[in-house]
C-alpha cells in the first residue's frame, strides 16, 4: 500500500525519477496477481479457516481418546520408517541395475516406469481384487495347488498394511529409481576405471565413490518422498478402506474419515496433529531447494 | 565371433536374476487388470493365467454404456477430459506469468512469494483436503466442475512456477536486455522471447498439470458427488460400493482410463524426463 500511495504521489509532483516502480516492475506485480489471487483464495483462507475450525481444545482431547487416531499415528509412521526405507533402498540398487549398458535393460526401464505413468485408481482396484479372498486370482491359485483356502489378506491389519505399503512402492518406485539414476549418471567414469585398475570390489567402489557422491541426494529424496508419502490417500484408502475395523488408517486418510461422519473439528485437528511431522520435513526441504 | 567369457555369462545372469523379478513385480496389477478386461464373466472369476475365450466384448459394453454403472460413461469421460484440459491451461497461463516476473522482472517481494509457493508445494495435498472441501463449500462450489479445476490448478502452480523459475533462470539476460534496447515493452518480450524460449519447459508443465488432474481421485471424490458431475476415477471408486460389481467392467474401464495418460507420458517422455526430473530434486 505505501509503494503504491508514494508511487502515485510523485506522479502527482511530476517528479519521474524518484518513483518507486518501474514499468517492468509494475507489469510483474499484474502478472503475478492470478497467483496471488488463487493462493489467497484457495490456500490462505481454507487454512486460516481450517486452523479456526481447529481451535478448540475439547477437539484434541476427544481425538487422543479415540484409538483410531493412535492407531492411525502409529500407522503412519510403520509407513514412513518402513515403507519409505525400503523403497529408496530398492530405489538406490535398482538404479544401479538400471544404468547399465544393455538393451534389454533399455526396454525393462521403459516398462518399468508404467506403474509411475498409469493413473493409481485401476491399478489399485486391480490389486484389490487379486487379494479378494473367494475370486481373487492369489487365492484361486493356492487354492488350484495346495488345495486350501488361502488367507484373508485384507482382513487382518498388518497384513493388509503391509499391502498397503507395498502398493504405496510398487507406485512410486520407478520415480525414485529414475531420479537416482540421474544422480548414478553424473559421477564421472574415471572415478570407476580407476578403481577398476586398483582392483577395488564392488562394495569398494558402492562404498567409497558412488555412495559419496550420492548421499546428499539420497537423504533429499528420502525426506520428500516421506513428505509425499504422509500424504498418500490412495494406496490405503482404496486398497483397505481402512479397514479391517478402522485397523489400517493413516494420517491423511483419517482426516477424510472424519470428515465423512460429519466431524469436522476432528478432521482438523488430525490435521493438526501431522504438522509436527509434516513442518520439520518441509522446512528442512525449503532449505535444500531455495538456494 | 568371440564367444562370451564364463564371467561375462556370470555378469549377464545376476543381471537376468535381478531384471525377471523386477518385470513381473512391475507387470502383475496391470497384467491382471489387462486379463480382467479381455476375460468373459466366466472365465474372469476361474483363476486362469489366460482366458480360453479372450474376447473385446467388455469393451464393446463399456462403450455403449450397457450396464448400471457405466450408464454416464461418456459423460464422465468427457468430465475427465475437460477437467484436464482446462487445469493444464490455466496452470500454464498462471505459472509462466508468475514465473516471468518472479524471475525476469525482479518484482519487489517475489522471493517471498516463490517461498510461499515451495511451501505449498511441499504440504502434501490429503491434508489441504478437508479445508479446502468445506471453503468450496462456502465459495457455493460444491457439485460443480470449477471447484476441482480451481483446486487443482492451486495445486499444481507451485511446482509449475518452481520448475519454469528454475528454467528462465539459466536463459542469459542478455537476451532480455537486447530486447530492451529495441524498445520492447515487458509485454512484448513476454510474448516474443520469453514463451518462444522456454516452449520445452512449458510443454512439460502443461502435460505434468494434464496427467495430475486427469489422475486425481480424493479431490474428485470430495468436490463432485452427481454422477453427470464426476470424473473417471470417482466412478471407478463407486464400483466398489456395490457388493457384486462386475469386476471386469470394472477393469475394463480402468483400462481406458489409463491409456490416455500412459500415452501422454510415453509421448512426453523426453520433455518430462529433462524438464521434471530435473527439477524434482535439485542435489
């Protein structure tokens, strides 16, 4: 307001050097309006408005009460710790694999990256009715070879979590695997002939030239991809439902719960809740990327 | 021809040993999605690898819209696209404006405003969800096409203006100040140097905003309950309200559905490989 204002006024003084704005800089502010507007309109106000809604103190206790939201944190982290561990290591060998010189490996990479390139829902789904325990696929072929009924996956809660966690990767492997390949590609060639020539082994070379070079980058995407990860609705949501019994919730899918049974204080304050999880993450991300 | 060393056969196994997992792990859902959408009824639910009379009759019913729940296929299809389409362009028209000025015109406080952008990049979009439901709500939104598009273009112009940033960056200013000289306005290089230059990034974040919002599934499902409002993946989701559904129908849908945006990606794969990837994790 007061650029503005001392704008205008020393346009009224018909003094043109002393004002504030430039045209360039006054046809940036109208260009970076549009995103300002939707920021306000679709970000400032739901939060501001969302923590509003969040403001009272009998929401948090009735949450910590409910064993669902307990059950969700801790869900959540089995998720992260876990979940994320695993892929990114599976990410850091495959990306290995990935990088060498062959054709056929060239081909497997273009397949391997369809889970990242075909939208969740029907994968999912798919993955779903495999599991069904009467006409899934799985149980089918137990039961065509051992002549048993094989088990209720989505029925027992760790073992659908598992699953659950286990769709999360089978989704977001090949995205990971791509951008530590990158990470592989950039360390110089020399690096490796040489070590060659010195007769370092495998782990030698892992050890002491690749994992160096990428474990700033390593660390970076283990830390967004659990950022990303607090926020995965699909792969919990339509794979288990949450269920069995509200068993398998995650932070991001409890919200929604709540806010299907009309408990809109709830959702907010669950939502509250992951923030001390989610702010750290983030912060630590705006320092890594807005150098 | 030389022929191969016993070590060589050694490396091209483990090699083998690793790649064979890798491609059933990545193959089975679709592959069975696959097999669901090529199978009769009967042979569907039988637990066969293949089926004995693989048929395109599923097809054929999806696109005549022959059963219950696929009754509004076409227009839910058509929801879909325009959703799409109509994300994709408005992140582009915001982002790249936002982006020149932050990066070219120096605007007073752009800074800060990248920064606010990264941050909302970075909150994970479940949890923007349940207030961004109920501000729908109070904006009279609910039900009605502009909501989801208006939520997804918030969600998609943080990473759009981050990665454009980042590419107008590295364009020399010499450029810019060339155009100057001419006595071009901001407006005219905007239009005849900017955009024409960074034309590779642009197509990338227009198909990056395309796939999102063809691909979301929990904003769709909040935002949009008539079913001549929904898009494909809510319908989908609402197969699974029923207790019976017709799974290959079901499969068969999701099949379509996934098309379009595996194409979009292959077709795309070499802006989005150089223009996102890069951008995603800057080490």
């Amino acid at each position: 307001m007061a650029i503005t204002l001392s704008a205008s006024d020393s346009a009224l003084a018909e003094a043109p050097r002393p004002v504030l704005l430039t045209p360039s800089q006054v046809w940036g502010i109208v260009m970076l309006a549009p995103y300002l507007l939707v920021f306000l309109a679709f970000v400032v106000y739901p939060v501001g408005y969302g923590l509003w809604l969040a403001r009272d103190p009998a929401s948090y206790v009735a949450l910590f009460n409910d064993p669902i939201f307990a059950r969700a944190a801790v869900n959540t982290l089995i998720f992260l710790l876990v979940g994320i561990n695993l892929k990114m290591l599976i990410a850091l060998f495959l990306s290995g694999f990935f990088i060498q010189q062959r054709g056929w490996i060239k081909w497997l990479s273009v397949i391997f990256i369809l889970p990242w390139a075909v939208p969740s829902i029907p994968t999912i789904l798919s993955v779903r009715f495999m599991l069904n325990p009467e006409w899934g696929v799985i149980n089918q072929l137990i039961f065509k070879f051992t002549g048993e009924d094989g088990p209720n996956w989505l029925n027992d809660p760790t073992v659908a979590l598992a699953m659950a966690i286990g769709m999360h990767i089978w989704k977001s492997l090949p995205f990971w695997t791509l951008i530590l390949m990158t990470g592989r590609l950039a360390i110089s060639h020399d690096l490796f002939e040489a070590a060659e020539v010195d007769g370092a082994t495998w782990w030698q070379k892992f050890r002491f030239i690749t994992w160096p070079s990428m474990q700033t980058l390593y660390i970076t995407c283990t830390l967004l991809s659990m950022i990303w990860t607090l926020g995965d609705f699909n792969s919990v949501y339509l794979l288990t439902g949450g269920g069995p019994a509200d068993l398998t919730h995650v932070l991001s899918t409890l919200g929604i719960r709540y806010l299907r049974l009309d408990q809109l204080s709830l959702a907010m304050a669950s939502i509250v809740c992951a923030m001390p999880l989610v702010l750290p993450l983030v912060y630590f991300m705006m320092k890594r990327l807005s150098r | 021809m030389k022929l191969p060393t016993l070590r060589e056969v050694g490396t091209e196994a483990r090699l083998l040993l690793i790649g064979i997992p890798v491609f059933i792990w990545t193959m089975i859902p679709i592959y069975h999605m696959f097999l669901f959408a090529i199978s009769p009824k009967e042979d569907a639910f039988s637990g066969k690898l293949w089926p004995d009379h693989p048929t395109l009759h599923n097809f054929s019913i999806v696109f005549h819209q022959q059963h219950y729940f696929l009754r509004d296929f076409w227009i839910q299809f058509g929801n879909s696209v325009v959703i799409a389409v109509a994300v994709g362009a408005l992140t582009l028209v915001i982002a790249t404006c936002a982006a020149y000025a932050i990066s070219r015109l120096r605007v007073p406080g752009s800074r800060v405003v990248m920064n606010l952008a990264l941050f909302t990049y970075f909150i994970p979009a479940a949890f923007l969800a349940v207030p961004m439901y109920r501000t729908m709500g109070k904006y009279g939104l609910l039900n009605n096409d502009w909501s989801l598009i208006l939520a997804m273009v918030t969600i998609a112009s943080p990473y759009a203006i981050w990665v454009l940033k980042q590419a107008s960056d590295k364009l020399p200013v010499e450029l810019d100040e060339a155009a100057v000289m001419d006595g071009a306005s901001p407006l005219q290089i905007f239009r005849l140097v900017y955009v024409p230059l960074m034309m590779p990034s642009l197509v990338a974040i227009g198909t990056y905003a395309v796939l999102l919002a063809w691909n979301e599934y929990l904003y769709a499902f909040l935002l949009l309950s008539n079913d001549k409002d929904i898009t494909l993946p809510v319908a989908l989701g609402n197969f699974l309200a029923a207790d019976d559904s017709p799974w290959e129908l079901l499969m068969t849908t999701g099949f379509i559905y996934a098309l379009p945006p595996a194409a979009v990606y292959y077709a795309f794969k070499r802006y989005m490989v150089g223009g996102l990837t890069a951008g995603a994790v800057k080490s």
